[in-house]
C-alpha cells in the first residue's frame, strides 16, 4: 500500500494545565473517508486545529506528537502552511467576512490576479484582482454543489445552511487539496441539505481527496465512513473499519453507557385546551433565502408546537420574525397584545425567550464566562441576579449558584462556572445557549434547531429538558429540521412550504403525510382528509 | 421616497455640515470671489493628508492619529533640505524622497506597537503622536546646536540652542502650486497640485483593486478569519500603517510648500486632528472611509474654517466666537464619533444578542 496521505502519532494537549488530548493515532489514506465522532469536549476539533496550525493550539503551548503528511514529518504553526501543504478545513464556526461577497469569501487569500505595470515592479502582491475569473470559478464551485445563489451578493444576512455551503464550495475550488477536514459541516444542514452534502463529498473522496469528517449524525456515519475513530475524554477508545460497528455500538462507546437513539420523549398529552397565547395573521418575513410568504397559525397555551418544512421554505424565519430579528410585516398577539413587530427588545420584554439556529451569531459574549452569559439576559431584561438597592449590583453568590445548577443540568463539559466561554467545545457553547434562554423564565420559548452540533448522549438530554420546562406550563415551539426530533416532543407539527403553511399533523400521522405537506400537497388534495389539521 | 430617505440617513453627518456651512456663508457676507479662493487654496493644501488616513480604516485600524509621525517625517525632510538649500521642483521632490525612509522606518515601529495594542488603536496612535512630538522637540529644541553640530543662520540663532520657531522656506515655496496654474477671478488653481491629487484617489482606488488591498479589506473586517485563511495579518496591518505614514509626510511636505514656512514646533500639531475631523465630517467613520468621503469632508470642514470668524461676527458680534466654534467643531466632531465608536463596539454584544437569542 501507499503511504497514507496523513497519520497523527501520539499527538497530545493540554490547555493550561487540562489534559484534552491523551496519545491519539490517526491514519488517513488517499480517498478515504474517516469519521471522527465523540461527545462534546471529547477533543475532536481540537485534534483537527493541531492538524490546521490553528493559532488556538500554536498560542497555548502547542502540542505533542508527530504529523506526516505523505511519509514526512510536518509541524505547521499557522493555517497558512497547512494549507499550503494541501489542507483545507470547513471549521465548527463559520469563517466567512460578513461585509465580503460569496465570490470575494470562496477566492480568499486565494484570488486570480493579473498584471499590471506596477505589479511588475513592486511585485505580485499588488496584481489586480481578476473578478471575472473569480467569478467564474466561484460560479462552477456553485454550480458543483447545486447552488444557484449569485456570486456577488454579500454574505451577511443570508441563511446558515447557505454559509456552510459557501465555505464548502471555497474548499473543493482549492487545486491542490489533498486533505480536507470537515468539522460538523452537517449540523447546520437540514437532512436533505445534508444528503446532497454528502453525495459531494463522496465524489470528492472518488477523485483521490481524503477526507476527514465529524459529524453527531451518526446515520451519516455509516452511510459515508471507510473507517471510524472514536474519541471520549481525549482518548482514543476504539478505531476501525465502519462494517465493524453499529450505530448503537459507536454511541455506547462514545458515551460510555448505552444510549437510547428514539422514541417519544414527551408523553403524548391529554387533550389541551385549544386557546390560543398567540396568534400569528399574515406574518411575512424577509429573511433572505428563508422568506415567509403571509403564514396564519395559532400556538396553543401549554402545547409544543413543532414546526417543520424543507431547507428554504421560510421555516426558521417564523421565530426571526416574531423576534425582531427580521424585517417582517403582519399581526402577532400575544395573549391579546399586540407584539410590536422588528423590535427585539418589546419582544424580550413581553417574556418571549428564543435560541437562534445561528450558531455563530448565537449572541455569546465569547470572552465572558459561563455563569455572566448564563444570566446576563435575565440580568438585562428582568433585573434578575441583582442585589437589592439602587445600584444593581450584580449578586455574585446567587449568579454563581445558579450556573453550577444550569451546568449540571445542561451536563456542560467544562472546568467550572468561571471557565470562559471561548474555552469550550462548540456543542458546550450550544448548552450554555440553551441554559440562558431557560434561565429567563420565560413564558413563550422559541427554540430552533436545540439539538445541532449535541452529541447523541445529550441530545435526548436536551429534548428531555425542553419538555419539562413544558411541563412548567411554558409554552414551546420548536423549529428543527430533524423530523424525527419534532416527532418525539411535539404535540402538533406545523409544516411549512414555499413561505406559507402546508398543514398541520399530529405527531404520530404516518410518514407519507409529512412527505406530503412538505412537498406542498394538501392532504385534501390527495383524499387524506383534514383528520389532523387543526 | 424611502430612497431619499436612506440617502438622507446614510449621509446624516455631511447634509448637516452642509447645512452649517451653508447657514455660515448666508451670515459671513463674504465676496464669493474670495470664498473660492480660499477654499481653492486650503483643498490644494489638505486634501492629501485627508486622503492618507483611509488606508488604515479600510485595514481595520480606525482613524490613524499617528499621522503626526509622518508629519514629523516629512518636517525633519524639510528641515535638513533647507539645510542644503535644495530648490525648485527638483528640491522639492528630493525633499519628498528624503522624508521616505525616515516615514517607513516611523511606519514600522509605529505598526508594531499597534500590533502590541489591538483594539485600542486610536488611543495608542495619539499617545504615540504626543511621545513623538516630544522626542523631536527634544531633538530640535535642545540637542541640535549643543549635542549635534549645526551652524546655519537660516536656521539657528547661534547664541541660544535649538531650532528658529519659524524657518523660512522660501526655495521651495509654492514651487508645486506654480508649475502650472490657471486664472480664474483673483484665483490662480494650482492645477498640478490637483492633479497630484486626483492621482493619489485613483492610486488609492486601484490599490483596493490588487491583491494587497483585498488582503487589507479582509483584515479589517476580521482579524481572525483573515488569519485562518492563511493572510497574515499583523504584517498587512504595519503594511497599512506605513502606507499612511508616508502619505502623511509628502503630504506635509505639499502642504508646507503651500504655506511657504514651517512652525517648527507647532506645524504638526493639528495635523491629525484637522485631517481626522475633515474625515469624518464627510461622513467616514472610524470603521468605513472612501474617497469622496475624505475629498467631501476636506471640502465642507475648510468652507466651515473660513467662513466661522465672519460668521461669528456677523451672529454675535465677535469673530472670537466663530474662532471657538470651528476648533470646537472640529474637536467634538472627533469625540463625537469615538464615543458613538465605543458605544457601538460595547452594544454589539448586546446588540448581537439582542439579535439572536432571547437577549
Ligand atoms: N481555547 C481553549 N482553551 C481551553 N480549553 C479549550 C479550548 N478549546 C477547547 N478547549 C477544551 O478542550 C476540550 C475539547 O474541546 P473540543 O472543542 O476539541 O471538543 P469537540 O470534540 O470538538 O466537541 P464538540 O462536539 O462540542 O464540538 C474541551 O474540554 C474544551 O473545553
Ligand atoms: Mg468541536
């Protein structure tokens, strides 16, 4: 056999006294697809930043052990000379310029010049950008991954799945990648995002290209993994061919303990009374790539609602909207009052909560600790976690109690409430989200997307959660593009299509009727009748 | 109507600098003849100064006090080409040459210390401009003539050390305004200093063209992003740098020419300050500069200077008045934007989270 494109040996870290990574060995041969799954904080982004020269790793004290890239040793301290050496890496968080274009983000660093009289004097650096060549390429990488977004338009504001896409389509238009590291790139697709995902990089694997992917979905294991690591606690528990797992297995020894996959989490309920706390008329929402096209939907007091719908039909801009954080037009009450449309604050302030399915933007002062951003919309908008008194002190004893409990219930993998926020792993930052918007108390709670970027272990932890915060008597409507995880909480499923409501089923209708709705049949339409609607 | 509307919002700053200047033309009562005279004069003397400071908020550095630097570079130029009596064009360009390397080398060190203060850019380049003052104070005041020999009369009273307050720079006065200029009234336009120029708003257009430029755009925008994509930002950063401070010591040296002598201890002073209030009264902000911003500014803050004292004369019986409002102008037109700077950068976390979850 030929030599493999990389193999990590004994590679080991510690950040600031905290071992994450003990002795790991990786292998990747050329074309391969090697699966690298593990818990949150388990060290799998770590593991590829050493790989990436990523500052994160080269700031702390580097790392120990040794990389081959083909048969010979490496050791990049930055991003620019992996690289270099043919690596490229779609990275938990976006890196994408907000203010750059689509075009100007996929050619970064890496843009077509062409001569000109100074160029040949002072050198290539100040050759003049080649926009049509940019353009081009842009476009063919696009067109590559069936995208049909315009290659200039700016990259701020457009929806998380066109971004990850983006940052895919600026990797496969680099020449000579040899490597390409994929850090939970599906999390922020919706499944069938997800499926043509993978079916590029499959052919990307076929052309020679190794790959390696993490990813929580492991379905996605199985179907697209040569070969599996598993990591827990920075250590490498258990590597091999993927015929030789199964699903349940892989999450057992990612865990530790087994792991049930499905099933109904919430208990279906007892007939709700059927009074609705909001009322949603004409809700239109200019979310770009998400637009919603004048919806009319009423959310039961006490209920979970669910809303579903393919990537681009205008489901995550439902709780946008009502939130603020979109332009939007229409009549939103609330318990009778009228929410002020694009105004975040009123929104806030009438008791509505939302987790974002933004998970860069998901507001995390990154700097900041885990106990201060667990409470601070709380201290913000309700004076929670004040002392008494005029000044407003913050109540240091009552903060940190509270985050102590929000991390054991969270199951928060961290050093302590203190540990700064950018020190976690991306699926811990996700939790503390989620422990902040259950921290406001709040009596409507929008939830989109609660699961992505979770392990299995927690995910079923996390559902857990938001039906017992349900049972509080809080009000939740959930956006997820998981239909499966709608199903197992929910006890109505709104779906939307092309911007406007399809219909809506109990969670327990059969699969062809989802398929339906999704597809933008009325049930009526195909003789299913209205057994579910409303 | 909801266009009008953006544009409006959009150019808040200058509309209402418009309207200011406009209201102090009404009062001035001043000839139209000699109003453009003036501000024929003062756009030729500032513009590029103006037009050095966009580079570094392109690059993410904000408003680059630290001009002053190449100010002090292109003086010492000056001062050691009056030495040899340079004159002429030629002078003047040998003059412009001189000042280069001293400006690289102030770029460098100055580009390095931000590196060391990010984030805090501004107030760093400030504090830098008041430590570099005092060093070349020091220099000229008290060790040229005691530690350093320099016996010239043009230059140095014999008996007592240190420079003249004013030295005359009578080669080289005017000798880029007068190539080439045209008639028009009382006014002559010095059309090559124009052109100089227009040639530096092409050059610093093209330049956000090539490769370079878009380098320093994506550093500006985010410092860490830029990095992970392989640019290696703190260089582009001290590249931005020393771009500004050479365009802040030839334009010193345009500007110089123009007045014809140096303040050798005062001449710098307000450089940064006028340019950056210039900038910013065309609407710029510490995060975001174009050409015609800075060219506009120029134009609005200087009709603002010259029509203040008349204006404040004829409203309130003082010139003094008009004297205060154009430096109070330009100083709270400065704090105003920092402050709204601060304010910004503390509530977009607030802001952000405002936007996305719950807070
Ligand atoms: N910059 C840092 N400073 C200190 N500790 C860090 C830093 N980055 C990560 N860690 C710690 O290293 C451990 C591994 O984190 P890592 O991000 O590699 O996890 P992960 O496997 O990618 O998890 P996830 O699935 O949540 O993304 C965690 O305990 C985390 O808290
Ligand atoms: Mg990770």
């Amino acid at each position: 056999m030929s030599v493999p494109v990389l193999e990590m040996k004994k590679i080991s870290k510690s950040f600031y006294g905290t071992q994450v990574l003990d002795n790991i060995n990786l292998t990747v041969n050329e074309g391969e697809i090697h699966c690298l799954v593990g818990e949150n904080g388990a060290g799998k982004s770590t593991l590829m930043n050493i790989l990436f020269g990523m500052s994160v790793i080269t700031d702390t004290g580097g790392y120990e052990g040794d990389i081959l890239i083909n048969g010979s040793k490496v050791a990049f301290n930055s991003p620019k000379a992996a690289i270099g050496a043919g690596i490229g890496m779609v990275h938990q968080e976006f890196m994408l310029l907000p203010g750059f274009t689509v075009a100007e983000n996929i050619k970064l660093n890496r843009e077509d010049t062409k001569p000109n009289p100074f160029s040949k004097i002072f050198g290539k650096k100040l050759e003049t950008l080649n926009r049509k060549k940019m353009s081009a390429d842009t476009r063919s990488a696009l067109d590559k991954l069936g995208m049909n977004i315009d290659e200039w338009v700016t990259v701020a504001g457009l929806p998380v799945g066109y971004l990850q896409f983006v940052e895919i389509a600026r990797e496969i238009d680099k020449e000579n990648l040899q490597l390409l590291v994929l850090d939970e790139p599906t999390a922020v697709l919706t499944e069938s995002e997800a499926k043509q995902f993978l079916e590029v990089v499959q052919k990307l694997a076929r052309t020679g290209i190794s790959i390696l992917f993490i990813t929580h979905r492991l379905d996605e294991v199985m179907a697209v993994a040569d070969n599996i690591t598993i990591l827990k606690d920075g250590e490498l528990v258990s590597s091999g061919p993927t015929e030789s797992y199964t699903i349940a297995q892989m999450a057992e020894l990612m865990v530790g303990r087994k792991v049930e996959t499905s099933g109904r989490i919430g208990n279906v309920k007892s007939e709700k009374a059927n009074e609705a706390v909001l009322e949603i008329r004409d809700l239109r929402v200019d979310m770009p790539g998400e637009r919603l096209r004048g919806i009319d939907l009423d959310v039961y007091k006490g209920e979970i609602l669910g809303i579903g719908g393919l990537a681009g039909h205008g489901k995550i801009a439902l709780a946008n909207g009502i939130m603020g954080l979109y332009a939007s037009q229409g009549q939103v009450r609330y318990e009778g009052m009228d929410v002020p449309l694009n105004n975040p604050r009123e929104a806030l302030n009438l008791g509505l909560a939302f987790v974002s399915e933004d998970r860069r933007g998901v507001g995390l002062v990154l700097e900041d600790s885990i106990a201060n951003n667990i409470v601070l919309t709380s201290m913000q908008t309700q004076n929670e976690f004040l002392k008494p008194g005029p000044l407003k002190l913050k109540d240091q004893k009552r903060i940190m109690a509270h985050a102590l409990e929000s991390i054991e219930r969270f199951d928060i993998r961290c050093t302590g409430p203190e540990q700064i926020v950018r020190r976690l792993s991306g699926g811990n930052q996700q939790k503390v989200c989620i422990a902040r918007a259950f921290t406001q108390n709040p009596k409507l709670f929008f939830v989109s997307e609660p699961t992505r970027g979770i392990d299995v272990g927690a995910k079923s932890r996390v559902l857990e959660l938001i039906v017992e915060l349900n049972r509080m008597g809080v009000t939740v409507v959930i956006t997820s593009s998981e239909l499966a995880e709608l199903r197992s909480i929910s006890d109505r499923i709104a779906i939307i299509y092309e911007g406007k409501l399809s219909g809506i089923l109990a969670p327990d209708a059969p699969d062809v009727e989802y398929g339906l709705l999704m597809a933008g049949k009325s049930l009526e339409e195909v003789g299913i009748g209205e057994r579910a609607t409303n | 109507m909801n266009q009008i509307k953006r544009i409006i919002s959009k150019n808040a700053v200058p509309i209402l600098f418009a309207i200011v200047c406009l209201l102090g033309v009404y009062y001035a009562q001043m000839p139209g003849q000699f109003l453009f005279m003036e501000i024929i004069k003062r756009m030729a003397r500032n513009s590029f100064l103006v037009l050095s400071l966009i580079i570094p908020v392109v690059a993410g550095m904000g408003l680059n006090f630290g001009i002053v630097l190449g100010a002090l570079a292109g003086q010492i130029a000056l001062i050691l080409s009056t030495h040899w009596e340079w004159s002429g064009i030629g002078g003047l360009g040998l003059t412009a040459l001189l000042a280069t390397p001293m400006a690289v080398l102030f770029g460098v060190l100055a580009g390095m210390v931000l590196n060391k203060a990010k984030g805090r850019e501004m107030i760093t380049g400030m504090v830098m401009g008041f430590f570099a003052n005092g060093v070349y104070q020091f220099i000229f005041l008290f060790l040229v003539g005691t530690v350093i020999p320099f016996d010239n009369a043009a230059l140095r009273i014999s008996t007592s050390p240190g420079l003249r307050n004013t030295v005359n720079l009578s080669r080289l006065r005017g000798v880029l305004d007068n190539i080439w200029t045209v008639q028009y009234g009382f006014t002559k336009i010095p059309i090559v200093t124009f052109l100089v120029i227009a040639l530096l708003a092409i050059a610093i257009w093209a330049f956000f063209k090539t490769k370079l430029g878009q380098d320093f755009r994506a550093v500006g925008q985010d410092r860490h992003i830029a990095g992970v994509a392989g640019i290696q930002t703190d260089r582009n950063r001290i590249l931005a740098i020393v771009f500004s401070t050479v365009l802040a010591a030839w334009g010193q040296i345009i500007f110089l020419q123009n007045i014809g002598t140096l303040n050798t201890y005062n001449s710098h002073e307000q450089v940064g300050t006028f340019a950056i209030a210039a900038l910013l009264i065309g609407g710029a902000s510490v995060t975001k500069a174009t050409i015609g911003q800075a060219l506009m500014g120029t134009f609005l803050f200087h009709l603002l200077f010259v029509v203040s004292p008349s204006a404040g004369q004829a409203i309130f019986g003082s010139a003094q008045v008009g004297e205060y409002f154009r430096v109070f102008v330009a100083y709270g037109i400065i704090a105003i934007s920092l402050a709204l700077h601060a304010w910004r950068s503390k509530s977009l976390a607030k802001a952000s989270m405002e936007e996305d979850v719950s807070a």
